[in-house]
C-alpha cells in the first residue's frame, strides 16, 4: 500500500479549517493532517492536532549526564594524581562544585540542542510537497493517505475552497 502526500492550497483560513474538519469526519488519522503557513497563526487556530513532544526530557537527562562526568572527571582526576596538603582532604569538594556545575550546564545545553534537531526531525532528506505561494499568504493543507484514498482527499479539499491540490512527485 503506497503511501502519497497532497497538499491543497487555501486563501481563506476558514477554508482551510473547514477541510480539515470534513477530512476527519472521513477517516483521515489527525496525525496524517498538517497545516503549512507564511502567516503567524495562533497554535489551534485550525484545530489541528497538537503532537506530543519529549524535548523537556533532553535538557534533564543532559543535566544528569553533565553532573555524572564532573564528578567523575574531578574525583577520578584527585584520586589519580594525589596531592595531600598539610592534612586536608583528598577530595575537596569546594574546587569539585564548580567543574560539576560546568559540566551539567554544558552537557544540558548539548542535549537540549540535539533533542531540539531530533524532535524538530532534522536534517530531512526530502522536502516533500511543498509550494511556493504558502510563503504568499496562502494556507497549505497537507495530507498523508494510501494511493486509493487520494481521489477522495482531493475531492473533499477541492469542494471546501482549496483553490489547487498537488500530489507529492
């Protein structure tokens, strides 16, 4: 069952909500359902489904990680190259707190950066379909479906005001 994109091109948002709704009502998973747009949009507008993301996680799990590798890199580093000064003692944790802190910082901002790319699903290897008059205003309405279901797609944006509809090449 091959799978193909079609992006249908509103100038009314009304338009552009009111296709959205009727492929739902048809079967259409709201996964499958996107919405493309030069103008800011608040998030909702065409009540289109809000995906869950885990990007709160990459800056913890990076935090954690950081803080792991500063105390091992400061404790190891102590412990490997002993310096007993005067009787204190071999781990100080005062000159430890600052490295641990560094470490945790830098490491959640790498992590934060790399979950941003993953979650944002970058680099993508095939733009797929896209046109250039979204950038002019237009409302792009794009929908994942099986080759045999794309007849009827087309057919429900067409009679909702899509003013064109594209097929992925």
């Amino acid at each position: 069952m091959a799978e193909t994109k079609l992006l249908g091109l509103f100038e009314d948002p009304q338009g552009a909500a009111d296709a959205l709704s009727a492929l739902r009502e048809e079967g259409f998973p709201h996964e499958d359902i996107d919405i493309y747009s030069g103008s800011p949009f608040p998030e909702g507008t065409f009540g289109e489904y809000e995906a869950p993301h885990r990007l709160y996680m990459f800056p913890l799990v990076g935090a954690m990680v950081g803080f792991a590798v500063g105390l091992l890199l400061t404790a190891a580093t102590q412990i490997s190259y002993p310096i007993v000064t005067g009787g204190k003692p071999l781990l100080s944790i005062p000159p430890m707190t600052v490295i641990m802190y560094e470490m945790t910082m830098l490491h959640a901002i790498i992590f934060t950066v790399l979950g941003i790319l993953f979650e944002s699903r970058l680099p993508k290897r095939r733009l797929g379909v896209y046109d250039t008059r979204i950038t002019e205003g237009y409302i792009g309405l794009i929908v994942a479906c099986p080759q045999e279901r794309s007849a009827a797609a087309e057919t429900t944006m067409r009679r909702l005001g899509a003013e064109d509809v594209k097929q992925e090449a």
